[in-house]
C-alpha cells in the first residue's frame, strides 16, 4: 500500500504538466460536442 501511495503521489505532481493538455482536449471535446448537438436539433427538425 506504501508503493500505491507514493504512485498516487507522483500522479498529483505531473498534474500540473498535463494541465495544459487537458484543457486542450476538454476544449476540443466541447466543440464536438456542440457540433454533434446542433447535428441532433437538425435531425429532430427533420423529424
């Protein structure tokens, strides 16, 4: 349980490197999420 600690410790220390990834991938899922929702309000107008 000690290793898993320590692991879980290095995992919080890389957080703030992977930050700015995250946002970019977090940014990029909003866009394809809104695409894909304005693509389900189309189909549910041809509905």
């Amino acid at each position: 349980r000690k290793e898993d600690a320590g692991r879980s410790e290095e995992k919080n220390f890389q957080l703030p490197v992977d930050i700015q990834h995250f946002q970019h991938f977090a940014f990029v899922h909003m866009m394809s999420l809104e695409q894909n929702t304005m693509r389900g309000m189309e189909l549910e107008c041809y509905l």
